[in-house]
C-alpha cells in the first residue's frame, strides 16, 4: 500500500474516532464488502470513506464540490464507471485542509442540516 493511502487511513480512523459518537452516525455494514464497506454513515447513509483507490471522498453540495475542485483541493469522484459523481469529492491527500471539518460539513449534508 503506498504511504499516501496508509496516510489516508490513518486520518480516516481519526475521523471515524471523532465523529462514530455523533447520533445516527455508524460504520460500515457489517459484513459487506465493496462500495463503502468501511465508510462514515448518518441514518444509514454514507457521508464520508476512503475510496477503493485509496482517496478520502465526502459528499457535500454540488457548489461545495465545485468550489473544492477549482482550488484544486480535490476532483470530483468517480466510482470506477466513469461517470463523475456531482456531490461527491475525493480530495487530494497532499491538501492541509482540515478533513474533519470537511467530514463534519458532509455529516450535516447527508444527515439533511445543511
């Protein structure tokens, strides 16, 4: 595993840490593997995870993903189909910006307080 996933992870199990207390948030689903076997959830639904190619994604407003991608914080995310995802973000690993404010922004989105 390339030492950029390993970082990835390691600040995703940070996250998971800070945010897994937060009500209606839960981790992954039990026994699945694949799309978001592993990922951050609030009722159920995922707001956060670390892709299959090691990337950390969120899901945030469509403008907010915009705004990200001209910044050059990230690229928005493709699952492997190649069709990009709107609302969701796969930010690059060598960007400072605080992952956890971002996963608790895409909490309050996916959680529907926004």
């Amino acid at each position: 595993m390339p030492a950029e996933s390993e970082e990835t992870l390691r600040r995703f199990a940070l996250m998971v840490e800070a945010l897994s207390g937060k009500r209606g948030v839960s981790v992954g689903t039990g026994g699945k593997k694949g799309f978001g076997s592993s990922a951050l959830k609030v009722n159920g639904k995922i707001f956060a995870m670390v892709s299959s190619r090691g990337s950390f994604v969120v899901k945030l407003p469509a403008r907010r993903v915009e705004a990200h991608e001209a910044t050059g914080a990230g690229r928005r995310f493709d699952p492997g189909h190649g069709r990009l995802m709107k609302e969701w973000i796969a930010l690059d690993p060598k960007v400072s910006q605080s992952w956890l404010s971002l996963a608790q922004e895409a909490l309050r989105f996916a959680g529907g307080k926004s």
